[in-house]
C-alpha cells in the first residue's frame, strides 16, 4: 500500500478510478461492449478501485483472497448494489436474491432437493433429456450452439424440477422470456435509471418477458396446488406445508422457480456451448474426448459413469474457469469496515468478478488459453485462494454445484459420443451483451459417429 508524505500513516492513500469513464453512465459502455477486456485490465490498477456503474461509484476487488472474504462474510458483505437490485426485481426473494437475513431458511428448505441422495436419479433424468435432444439433430445440419445447448438443458431442468409436465410450447416460451430477461438485468443494472424509462425496444422486451413469465408460472403453480398427485419433487416441496406449517405463496413459489430455471438453463447452457465451441476449435482434444467416450460400455450415460469420464470432467472444470456463469456480482456492506486496509462505509457496493480472479496470471498460468490439462492430476493445482470460485463461496455457494457439473459433464459426453463437431464459419465468437456469459455467432457443424448404443 502507498502513502504520501503529507498524509497521517494511518490514512489509506485514495483507491484509483479505473480509466475510461464517462459522464453520467460511467463504466457502463466499457462493461457492455467489452467486458472481458474491462475486467481483466483492472488488476493493473491495485487490489481495489473504483468503478462508475452509471452515477454510482463502487470499488471493484481485483484480488483472489479480498474476493474470498467477501463471499465468506455473506453478513457484512450482503446480496445488494445495482446488480442484485435488478435480480431482486426478476427473482423476488427467491434464495439466489434474497437477503442474508432470509438466506439460511431458504436453503434449509431446498436443501432436501439437492441432497447427495436425490444427485444420481437427477443426473440420470438430465442425461436422458440432454441425450434425446441430441439425437434428433441432422447430419450436416449447422447450429447455432448457444441457442440449442440452452433448449437442451431447458428440457433437462424441466424434467427434473417439473417431472417433465410442461408441453413443448410452455417450455419454449419461458426459454425466450428467460433470454430477454438476463440480457435486460445487464444493461438495466449498468446504466442510469433513466435508460429503463425510455420507451426503446429492449426495455419493452425487458418488461414483456417479466410479465409473461410471472404469468406462465402462476398458471403452472395453480395447475400444480389442484392437483393430488405428486408430479415433481421440487414444485411440491415449494408447494407443501414446511413443518411448522407455514405454506410460501405463490409469488414465493415463483421466486424460487425463477431462480432455479435461469441458473439450470442458462449458467448450465452457456457452459456447454462454450465447451463444444473449444473442442471444434480443436480437433486433437475432441478426439481425445471421444476416445474415452467410447470406451463406455453401450446404453445410455448414467451418474454411474462419472468417473470414467475424467478428461471431459476437465474440460468441463475448464469451461467454467474461462466462462464463470456471470461476469460480476455487486454486494453492499452492511457496517463499517475495511478491506484489504482501506475503509469502507455502510451501504457502499462492492463489485466481485469470477472471471476477473480467473483470469489472473499469478493463479493461472496462459490464463487466456483455453487448456484442460491444467487440471490433469499429475499438473499442481492453483494455490492461490479465491482464484477458481464459478459457483461462488461460503455459505452463498450455488446450491447446485455438483448437480450442474455433472450434468454438463454428462451433456458433453453424450454430444462428443453422437457428433464430431467443426466450426461452421471461421468468424470469431464474441460476447453477447448479458448477465451470463453467452457465446454470440457460435455455429457448428455437425457430423456423425455413429455410437454404439
């Protein structure tokens, strides 16, 4: 830490503005048009700046252990700040948004869910689901990934979460509306609150998706409570007395569906996309894929063969250390404190990125290049605390962590086993403007393999 002379030892020297920005939206074009480039940049600048979201200032933690005490002291360091307003605004109090104060109830109650006991007969579900999509694409037939891996983990979360009620059309309503909605939470939460009253195409489409997707799970939810049989673990659970006797409404209901389906399709999706992208960009590792692939013995992939899968699980690890679900998450402290020696205030918001500490050379070496045998056994795994977190820490980890490994970990197996994949245009792929890190212009070829099942 630097001092100046003129200063009392004790006085933190003042954090740096990171370069770039403007009036009024701050660093919100930077963060739009490229944030990749924005965040893997601010390092440069020490542990801790500032960056302008809009008017607002808040400091962006640049380091791997600061980071790691954020996320571990989920009491000073709560959901808040522009990002998680707008969440909030989609997601209600569902458990990725709600407060600290509400978090371990929530989490107690879903816990059953996604109980160690429950995993395999989920993975199972998803796996067939994943695997059936699959085979109903064309030799020959150029995709667009992103789009296709999100309605393949779409109908994976619907099976698992509504015991595969819905009809096609539901499903592929709430995949739209979800799209609309993740991009929306991006741009709302970067730029002035100005922008989100202008009456410009995307806010429209921003407050249809809202509504029409309150809707369509408020007619599910009713469908659900009139009927007497059990169809979906999840629903009932939400749906049934607690055991004190309390029953969450249907907006409370709501809120954790939303919750669970963006991050079982989208963070879920976006990760299977980018990870056949890299293996069509490079054969030797897809063959390399495919040749433990197919040494499973025929029949469908199972939790059972999770194991076996070792390089896949690799590249699957690897997938998330590129392309965290999310590119930053904001926090507000909720007392005075100070982090890393310098102050901070009640209310102020901090800003923490997975693919910022991901992508830091100390922790990673060639951490731009997309390389799995970083994580082969033999390799020496990052040391550096705080510096591979996609699913985030502490007691605000993702609760579907080790469900959604295996499940991509499944999905690229069944992809690999049934296709060999090429790009089909050699135009780079770029970031869509979103909350999520979605892949935009990702086409493949496919070709088939003719597996054995």
């Amino acid at each position: 830490m630097t001092f100046t002379a003129s200063r009392p030892a004790h006085t933190p020297a003042a954090l740096p503005l990171l370069p770039g920005a403007l009036p009024l939206v701050g660093h919100a074009l930077r963060l739009l048009n490229n944030p990749a480039e924005f965040l893997t940049t601010a390092p440069a600048h020490g542990p801790l700046s500032h960056v302008r979201l809009g008017p607002l200032n808040a400091t962006l933690v640049s380091d791997p252990a600061l980071t790691r005490d954020v996320f571990l002291d989920d009491a000073l360091y709560d959901k808040g700040g522009p990002l998680y307003d707008r969440i909030a605004d989609v997601m209600g109090n569902g458990m990725l948004a709600c407060p600290h104060s509400r978090h371990r109830q929530q989490r107690r109650l879903l816990q059953p869910v996604f109980h160690k006991d429950q995993l395999p007969a989920h993975l199972d579900i998803m796996a067939a689901e994943i695997t059936h999509g699959i085979t109903q694409w064309q030799p020959g037939q150029t995709l667009d990934m992103a789009a296709q891996a999100q309605a393949l983990t779409a109908r994976a979360i619907v099976a698992t979460l509504f015991d595969g009620t819905l009809d096609p059309a539901t499903v592929t309503t709430m995949v739209h509306d979800m799209s609309a909605i993740t991009a929306g939470i991006y741009t709302h939460a970067l730029l002035p609150a100005a922008y989100t009253r202008l009456p410009l195409p995307a806010n429209r489409r921003y407050t249809r998706a809202q509504k029409s997707l309150r809707t369509t799970l408020g007619r599910i939810i009713a469908e659900h409570r009139a009927r007497t049989a059990d169809h979906g673990a999840f629903l009932s659970l939400l749906t049934e007395p607690d055991p004190d006797g309390r029953v969450l409404s249907d907006k409370d209901v709501s809120d954790q569906v939303i919750t669970f389906f963006i991050a079982g399709m989208e963070t879920t999706g976006n990760a299977l996309a980018w990870a056949a992208h890299h293996l069509a960009q490079d054969l030797d590792l897809q063959h390399r894929v495919h040749t433990e692939v197919a040494t499973l013995p025929p029949g469908p992939l199972t939790h059972a063969h999770l194991p076996e899968l070792e390089l896949t699980g690799r590249v699957v690890t690897e997938t998330l250390r590129r392309y965290p679900p999310v590119w930053l998450l904001t926090r507000t402290v909720t007392r005075d404190t100070t982090l890393g020696g310098h102050p901070l205030k009640t209310g102020e918001t901090l800003v923490v990125s997975a693919y910022l500490v991901q992508h830091l050379p100390a922790a990673h070496a060639s951490p731009h290049e997309f390389d799995p045998d970083r994580w082969a056994p033999s390799q020496t795994k990052p040391s550096v605390p705080g510096s591979f977190i996609p699913f985030g820490m502490g007691a605000r980890k993702c609760i579907g962590d080790t469900l959604g490994v295996g499940e991509l970990t499944l999905a690229l197996a069944a992809l690999v086993r049934q296709w060999q994949l090429t790009p089909a245009t050699p135009a780079p792929v770029r970031y869509e403007r979103d909350i999520v890190i979605r892949p935009r212009h990702l086409h493949l070829r496919l070709r088939p393999r003719h597996p054995r099942t």
